[in-house]
C-alpha cells in the first residue's frame, strides 16, 4: 500500500499588503521530499497525525511537499503553481490513498479564489477513483469545489486550535477505512450568510461553543462519520466566505443533509452573538493603567499576523508609551529594516531608531506609521525555537534575525519575519521572562489563550490598527456574496 501525504496551508487576508511568495512556506520555502516527511514527522499536526497512520498501516508513504505559510496577502500564481505540479507529479506515479494537510481559505493572485479546491480538483482529474482524505482549517471557508472532489473532510474543532492532530487522525482513519472497503463515505456541506467574527469564534464560550458542541452531538449518532463546523475566515473577500458545516455519513445522504442543517440552524439563531464590537484604544490602555497586578495581556488583535496583519503597526505601543505604563515586554514586532540596523549597531549598543510602521495598508486607508524610539540593544539571536506548546507542538519556529530593543519602559521582540505569539518561546528564546513583567503587549486575537492566559491576571482587547480588525465597516468587499449578515441586516436564510 502506498500512501500520498502532502501538506499547503494558508489563510489568505485579501484585504493584506503582505506578499505571500514560495519562500513564506517554511524557512527557506517549503520542505520537499524527504525533508517534508523528517520536518513534520512527530508534530501534533494533521501532516504528523496522517504519517504516523501510514506507518502504523505499513503502507510506503510519499511526502512530496510541507509547507505552511502565515496568514498574508493573497499567494503568488507561481509558488501555487509549483505546490500543485509537485504534488501532482506525484500522484501521476500512482498511490492507493492520498492525505492532505489543507487549510481551507487559500486564495491565489491572478488564478483562483478557491485555491484548495482547485488543488484536489487537479489530483482527482489524475486519480478518479483513489480515496482522498482531507483535513481542514476550523475558519476554512469551504466550497462546493472542494467536497465534490474530496472523499472525506474534516475540520478542526477548537479554536485555538489544540485539536490538529486528532482532526488529521479522524480524516486519515476515514481515508484508510474506505481504501479497505469498510465504508462509503457521503458529504454533506452547506455555508449559511453570515461574516462572523474571528474574536467570536473561541469554542469554548458562547455561541460558538454551542455550534461546535451541536456537531460533537451529532457526530456520536448512528452512521454518522463525522461532522465539522467552520467559522470561515471574514478577511478573504470571496464569494463562499463565511460559516458553513460539513456532515460526512456511511452512504446516507439524506442523514448527512439533515444533520447539516441542523448544525447550521443553531449557528443562524444566534447570529447576533458572531459580532463582536470594540471599545476606544485609548479607554482600553487606561483601563490597564489602573490594574496593579500583572502580568497583564494587551492584546493588539488588529495586527495579529495569523489573521494576516503586517505585524508592525505601532498604535498600541505608542498609546501604553503616552500613558505612562511600565514594565513592557512586547512582541513580536516585524520589522526586517529595524534588525538590519540594530545589529549593525552592535549588542549593547544605545541607538536612536524608528521601529514598525513600515508597511502601508491601502485595503483599509491606513499608512504606515512607525514609532521613533531610543534603547539600548539587549540581545540579538537567530530567532529559532521549538514550539512546546498544546498548538503546532514540535515544530521548529523561525523568526529570521531576531533583536530585544531596550527602551527602559519596553522590551520589545523585533524579528524579520512574521510570528504569532502562540508559545513562551518567542519571548524566553530571546531571554525575556514573562512571567516577570507588568504587562504583555501581544499581537494576538486567540492563539495566546492557551499559553499566556494561564499566565495572566489580566487580559485587555486593544483596538490597534491592522487588516486584521474586527470593524467589518472598515473592508471593502467586492466580491463576497450578498445579502450577509452583519454587513447586510435583514437578511433570511431558509434551510
């Protein structure tokens, strides 16, 4: 037996300046061949979880291309091309079951809204009749294109995502079982109007907490394979974005329509409760201002990078700086410009230098501003880590040339490349200890709940600048299907 496992993921923010080029795919582009299985073998992913159960089958496992990219501007026509002929090529040599790590919400400049449909569209053209298992993002905003071709889909069922392994272990176990001829999968996926908002898709509180448990209940009924339930992701101005549900069922169609409705209802009756509203950046900060114990997490959520956000807007910091606040660690902050001069000054260096702000964002009229600060350069490193914690477990980060930036009141994280703060290392691997400060400033809207919020007395929503906010007023959608709610108020929907 042989088993295809490749991996493309990326969420793609149309409404982001950042370029999403070949070599976003992982530290010098995305890993080929052997070295995609050597980089994802052993990490909680659904890449990992489909080769352990390949090799648990003893079937002979083909790794053609790994690669994950930070959620950014639109992916260039040629990496996406490239992704495509390799793992093509490969399946044209033949395999008798193929996995595949997708998220669900690619978009592709000058080629495709749709760019993991158009993917396994591709591969079944080539393999008509070979099982392809497929897991998907939990904000994957799904297409018709993408169940018609696919055997079976699976999503993830938390947010933050802690559940990457299991879901590609209940993708890949449904692949293997229908290669053995023990089931007949059938799907079922519907999308309902509405643009909910990432901040109101945490699965442990409210209503997506109930839309998610819906599913769990369903998928325990009697011929029921699986079901999953997607938020969507409201930054990619396509027609399919927003909440859909898929119901896979043993050869039952009619079960499978049903029950996805049914998921789907529960999301519609709380429409309301997907919207999330902002209070001023600057009753935020002074709320902050008048906590005495810390830490204390400023969350700068609107250039929060895994929604696609530059990761160097300034607002945030600029307003902590005005009010007085003290004791800041801060980061990530993207800013290759300002590395290449801090290092250049040297370690230990005190230096006058403008930092973030260098990267303009015409989708939402704002410019770059940067924020001219003096510090004294307190560490600079690699800015190589493994993660070790519950989300993307023991996969090697890289943050490019990283420097610590010593203001006196901050300590702030710059690096040249894009990194959520979803583990302790982007701080202690540069030698910041956490723990010891008043306030944390993180660019992020969900992944630091299962790190950092353990950590913290407080946590503090900061309406920063950045394509990754939450005003939906803000965006200029164009080719979103419409009426959707909130953007369109009276709207129905019949199931």
């Amino acid at each position: 037996m042989k088993i295809l496992i490749a991996q493309m993921e990326h969420e793609t923010n149309t409404f982001s300046p950042v370029e999403t080029p070949w070599e976003a795919f992982g530290p010098d582009g995305p890993y080929l061949g052997k070295a995609a299985y050597e980089g994802m073998k052993g990490t909680r992913t659904p890449i990992g979880a489909f080769i352990d159960l390949a090799e648990k089958a003893r079937a002979e496992i083909v790794t053609p291309i790994a690669g994950f990219a930070y959620p950014s501007g639109p992916v260039d026509a040629k990496a996406y091309d490239q992704f495509c002929e390799v793992i093509c090529e490969s399946v044209d040599k033949g395999c008798d079951a193929i996995m595949l790590d997708l998220h669900g919400a690619m978009v592709v400049r000058d080629r495709t809204f749709d760019g993991e449909g158009t993917l396994i569209e591709k591969i079944r053209g080539i393999a008509p009749d070979t099982p392809i298992g497929v897991s998907l993002d939990l904000h994957a905003n799904v297409t018709e294109k993408m169940v018609r071709n696919a055997t079976v889909i699976a999503g993830y069922k938390t947010y933050p995502h802690i559940d990457m392994y299991e879901t590609g272990e209940l993708a890949g176990e449904l692949t293997l079982r229908t290669l053995r001829g023990e089931i007949s999968p059938v799907m079922h996926w519907e999308n309902i109007p509405l643009l909910a908002q990432l901040l109101k898709m945490n699965t442990s509180v409210e209503a997506m907490k109930e839309f998610a448990r819906t599913a769990a209940s369903i998928q325990e009924k009697p011929g029921v394979l699986a079901t999953s339930t997607f938020g969507g992701f409201p930054m990619a101005d396509i027609p399919e974005a927003g909440m859909s549900a898929i119901v896979v069922t043993d050869g039952d169609a009619a079960l499978a329509r049903t029950e996805c409705q049914n998921i789907l209802r529960n999301a519609w009756s709380n429409k309301e409760q997907f919207i999330w509203y902002d209070k001023p950046l600057e009753e935020s900060i002074k709320e902050a201002k008048n906590l005495t114990e810390g830490p204390i997490l400023l969350l700068d959520h609107p250039d929060n990078c895994a929604s696609g956000a530059t990761q160097d807007t300034m607002a945030v910091l600029r307003e902590a700086l005005k009010q007085g606040l003290t004791n800041i660690a801060v980061g990530p902050i993207r800013d290759p410009q300002a590395v290449e001069i801090l290092i250049s000054a040297g370690l230990g260096a005190e230096i006058t230098t403008e930092v973030g702000g260098k990267t303009d964002m015409p989708a939402i009229g704002k410019k770059g501003e940067p924020l001219q600060l003096k510090g004294i350069i307190k560490n600079i490193t690699n800015g190589e880590y493994t993660i070790t914690g519950p989300q993307f477990t023991g996969v090697r980060a890289a943050m490019g040339r990283t420097v610590v930036f010593d203001t006196g009141d901050a300590e702030i994280v710059i690096t040249e490349k894009l990194q959520e703060p979803w583990d302790l290392g982007v701080f202690t691997s540069v030698g910041i200890d956490p723990t010891q400060k008043k306030y944390l400033l993180l660019k992020s809207k969900m992944y630091y709940r299962p790190i950092f919020l353990p950590l913290a007395r407080h946590s503090i929503h900061c309406a920063g600048v950045g394509v990754g906010a939450a005003d939906w007023k803000m965006f200029q959608y164009k080719n979103l299907r419409r009426p959707i709610y909130p953007l369109d108020e009276s709207v129905t929907h019949i199931f």
